[in-house]
C-alpha cells in the first residue's frame, strides 16, 4: 500500500468490517528504503489498539535483477508474495495460526502498493458472479498513463492479451459488462488488489489432506511453445495442479511469466470442468493505481459524463474498427505460448484467430 495510506485508508475498512476478531493482516515488507519500515510500525501499534490480530514482517533481502520481467525478479516476488499468506499456508506452528482452519471458508484481501478507496475493497469481497456464486478471484483494475497498467498479467476468456485503452478488450461480451460497470469474466488478472477464496491458499495442518486434481485440457489456437497439452509430444507441463495454490514461476524458460499470472493459471487447472469452471473476474468500478496522477485521473476525470461520451464516441465508430484491424495485424492479443490448461469458454472458438 502507498504510504499515505497505510494507516487512513485501511482504518476505514476495519471500522467498516467492525468485527476485529473477523480480520487477520499480514504485511510483508521487502527492505523499502523510504520509510515505510516506521510507518508500518506505528501502524502494528494502531492495529494492537483495535484489537486486530496481525503479522507484519520487515525483511532485510536485497532485491537485485536486470530487466523488470526477468526470472530473478519473480522468484523473489513468489517468495515474498508467499512470506505474505504463511499464517494461512504454513504448516510450522510458530508462523501458522493456531485457527487457521476456520479461515478457509472466508476471503481474503491482496493488495500491492497502490492507491485505493476503502469501499472499492469492500465491494470487491462482496462482488458476486450473475448467479450468486463468491468468485475464486476478483480483480479491480490497476491504471497507468495510458490506461490500464498491468497487461502482462490480464488475459479476457478467451486466454488473449487485453490492450491499455479502454474498453481494453476484444471480447463483445466483456466490451457489453465494461460499459454497463459489471464484472467482467477473464481468464487471468491481479491488477494490484484481488479478493480470493481463502480455500485456495489454505492447507490442511496434514500435509497428506492436500487435494491433487485430475487435469482436463481444452482446445486453444496454438501459438509459440504449447504448455500442458498431454496430446503433444514436445508440450512443456507444470507441476501438478493442486490446492493449496501458491506463488510459483514458470518451470520453462520459454514461457517465462509474472507469479500472478500463473496463480491465475493455476485456478483453471485446479477447476478444469464446464460444469464447474474457474470463477475469475475484473470490476471495472473498482480502480486503483501505483501513482497518485494516475488515481486522479481515472477516479475524478475519467467518470466525467463528457469524458465516457469521448471515450464511447472514440470506440463504437470507423475509428474503432480501425485501430481494432491494427491491432490484430500487430497481433497484441496473442500471448508468446499457448497455456493448454486455461478452461475456455466454447464461444470462444470463434473468435480465437
């Protein structure tokens, strides 16, 4: 969370869930050099007062990688993605907590270091899918100086790569639920805050009581290197699909990936069925971002009636189309491998180039 925040913010949504024996926060922090040390402490002594349970740890690692989607870089952040969810992950009894078990059938809460309202969290735990179901994961939608930021991690349902200006997809069916402010179905997202079903990250205290999950495959329009596809012989395959999920990274150099994204990836493997298939969205209501200009602009500007006329205007006539045939000739939907394991809607098929 940005600093600014830390303590407001987040003291709002505990007032609101009102129940402090409800809450557990856990902070990890990876050796910031700005202060936030202090300030999570002074927040460690608001939580105490509150009587809100809480593990905030400050580690001292040093964070060196080269490019910013390098394979260091992500294997430092599974690990501290996973230091974050150990009280619920965790089978040593110093870090795991002693009622972890009646925490599996609630939510949890995910944020980066962003900028975000309260309600905005409040109403991604309550989100809810068209037929009442609690979403396996719902994501808001992270904002940058072009729209929206995180496109390496997002896919829409049909396994494609959205693109940063709105409506963002290519999907007629997700470009109908941005426009009418409902969650929109994806395949993958993160996005800087998340809700997940808590009984994705939680392990049993018997290592033995983990579920491991038959994998089922569906088609995808094959592109670069195919990633669990057991019918073909020169497939990459990642490890067994199975619950608790955990921050991973990519086991094939060729497909190299963000630790969220496979997290996502993992969900379809672990619901693989059409009867029962991965309950993963975005609500375009709830915006966050990593800079406060970027906040601005998407919570005071952009929701200008004249703003989301323009926008509307920019993406229904020629203009549209046009950069719409662009945008396939340039191929930005198209991921770098074809992820087998994604569970695809069949009116997919036919928009799947």
């Amino acid at each position: 969370m940005v600093l600014s925040q830390v303590s407001s913010t987040n003291s709002n949504l505990f007032c609101f869930l009102v129940k402090p024996d409800n809450i557990y926060i856990s902070i990890y922090e990876s050796n910031s050099s700005d202060g936030t040390q202090e300030l999570l402490k002074a927040f460690a002594l608001v939580l105490a007062a509150r009587g809100v349970r809480h593990r905030i740890i400050c580690g001292s690692e040093k964070r060196q990688w080269g490019e910013l989607n390098s394979v260091e870089r992500i294997q430092f952040l599974k690990g501290v993605r996973n230091k974050a969810l150990e009280p619920l992950a965790s089978l040593d009894p110093l870090v795991r907590l002693d009622d972890a078990q009646r925490w599996q059938s609630g939510r949890t809460l995910f944020l980066n270091d962003i900028l975000f309202d309260w309600k905005d969290a409040v109403k991604l735990l309550n989100d809810r899918t068209d037929d009442g179901h609690e979403f396996d994961m719902i994501c808001g939608i992270d904002y940058g100086p072009v729209g929206l930021y995180d496109t390496w991690v997002i896919r829409d349902q049909c396994g494609r790569w959205v693109r940063n200006e709105w409506p963002y997809f290519r999907d007629p069916v997700a470009i109908e639920r941005m426009r009418e402010n409902r969650p929109v179905n994806v395949a993958t997202c993160w996005n800087g805050i998340v809700v997940l079903a808590t009984k994705l990250i939680y392990r049993p205290e018997l290592e033995e009581a983990s579920i491991t999950l038959d994998e089922h495959v569906h088609p995808l329009f094959k592109r670069g290197a195919m990633v669990d596809n057991p019918t073909d012989p020169s497939s990459l395959h990642s490890p067994p699909a199975s619950l608790p999920i955990s921050f991973r990274v990519a086991l094939n150099p060729e497909c190299n990936h963000s630790e969220c994204f496979l997290f996502s990836y993992d969900i379809h493997r672990v619901y693989p069925s059409k009867e029962r298939p991965p309950r993963v969205a975005v609500d375009p209501l709830v915006k966050v971002a990593y800079e406060e200009r970027w906040y601005a602009l998407e919570k005071e500007i952009m929701d200008m009636p004249r703003v989301k006329w323009w926008l509307e205007l920019m993406h229904t006539g020629p203009l549209w189309r046009i950069q719409l045939d662009a945008w396939r000739k340039k191929e930005f939907w198209k991921d770098g491998c074809t992820w087998f394991g994604l569970n695809i809607p069949e009116h997919c098929s036919a928009q799947i180039e």
